[in-house]
C-alpha cells in the first residue's frame, strides 16, 4: 500500500497601520515583531507538550497492504481457517539485500506467490527464501522469471504440503477444479495472461470465492500503480485471463 502523507502548514496574518514616518514605523514593528515571536515559542512549547507523538506502522515484511489478509473456508484437514498475507514481490523487505531486490524484484512474481502460501500453512518464509530455492533448482532466471513448473510441488513437499500442479487443456474442467478447491479452503497459485496488464504472464494466489461464485479474492504480487496487492477479480475475467496459460497449483496439507 503506497502510503500518502499530506503537510499542513498554519499561519496568521499580522495587520497593522502604516506608519507616518520610516523611524517609528520601524521601531513599532519591531517591537511587534519581537513580541509576535514570543508568543509563537510559548504557544509551540505548549501545544508540544500536550501533543502525543506520531504512531509510526513498520509494514516492511508483509507488502503494500498492511490490512490484506483473507481468511478462506474452514481447511478440511485441520478444521482452522487459513489466512494468507498479501506478499508485495517489490517490497524491499523480503529480500536479503539491496543488490538481490534490485535483480530479482522484477521477475519474483511466482516466488511472493508461493511465499504467500507457506505463509497461510505456518511456514515462516519470505521471498529470498522461496526464491533461493527455485534458483537452486534451476527453475527461475532473472529476465524471464519462472520457466520450470515443477518447482511448485517440490517446495511444497520440502513444506509438508502437497501441491496439485496442473497444465490441462480442457478449459473448463481446469477452471471447475480451481473452483473446487477454493470452496474447500484451498489457495491456488494460478498463471494469467492479458496483453494490457501482464502480456509475459503472471502469477497470481486465488484464495478465496465469494458465496455467489461471481468474484474472486486474488493476491496479486505486482499490482498496477495505486491498486493493493489484496484485489477482488471478476470470476469471468479471472476465467479468460487463466485461459491463456492453463497452469495452476492447488495447495493442500500434505
């Protein structure tokens, strides 16, 4: 959440009469103004000692949106509602150093995705974590981002988890089982496509389906600028930008 802080800056305007003559004027302002000052330090001591300090929110860690965290259906394997933090791939604060956030930011999309995940089943992790583990497998590249699929069940199983990663054709039975999972409490790691917003692909976390089926929560990694990374997609839109890619991972306790 991009954060926007205005200044507001008081004042008063002195008024007094022009003077007959350059010497008085000028030593009735200056004892205007000598007294004008010691009023102002007096009403600023005052008002300093009442005020209360400002509260500052450290949200380096959790992404843009300090308040974006969705607790989906009940989980069928521990009874508990799963609530999943909205991982920023751009937020500095997920990564190891500077040099890292600057290679890899761009293209972590499908790292903050995952983080996002194990964050939800307990795993405490951050993207440099996630993203340490795909490079040591080979499956990610700086320029491109994610090229080798797999990697999503094979740090699901080094989690204890068990992901059911799929590249069905079939459109719709692929879509239904997205679907399904979401209603049983299951996140998705979904990849998307559309030419304006995300034409080299995407990933994306479905979380949770609103009780009509018509809209879907949607942790986006890497939001246009001024929109949170925590979104409500339309479950048709959702549909046509998935059907571009046709990949999806269903995460489940193992």
């Amino acid at each position: 959440m991009r954060q926007r802080y205005q200044n507001y800056q008081s004042y008063q305007d002195g008024y007094y009469q022009e003077p007959k003559s350059f010497w008085s004027g000028g030593l009735t302002l200056a004892i205007l103004l000598g007294f004008g000052a010691i009023v102002v330090i007096a009403a600023i001591a005052l008002i300093s000692g009442s005020r209360q300090a400002p509260v500052t929110i450290d949200m380096s860690g959790i992404g843009p949106a300090i308040n974006a965290q969705i607790v989906g259906a009940t989980n069928p394997s521990t009874g508990v509602a799963l609530t999943f933090p909205a991982v920023w791939q751009r937020d500095k604060g997920q990564y190891a150093s500077e040099a890292e956030w600057r290679e890899w930011s761009a293209s972590a999309c499908s790292a903050a995705a995952l983080t996002s995940v194990l964050n939800g089943y307990g795993k405490v992790v951050k993207v440099t974590d996630v993203l340490g583990m795909m490079r040591e497998q080979g499956s990610i590249s700086s320029s491109g981002g994610l090229f080798r699929y797999g990697v999503f069940g094979t740090i699901a199983t080094k989690y204890g988890l068990k992901a059911e990663y799929s590249e069905s054709k079939d459109l719709n039975s692929h879509f239904d089982s997205i679907m399904a999972g979401l209603a049983k409490g299951y996140p998705v790691i979904i990849n998307v496509q559309d030419n304006t917003y995300f034409p080299n692909g995407h990933f994306i976390v479905a979380v949770k389906a609103s009780a009509d089926n018509n809209t879907v929560s949607v942790i986006n990694p890497d939001p246009t600028r001024g929109k949170q990374v925590l979104q409500e997609w339309q479950r048709d839109d959702l549909k046509t930008y998935f059907s571009r890619s046709l990949r999806s991972a269903i995460y489940k306790s193992a």
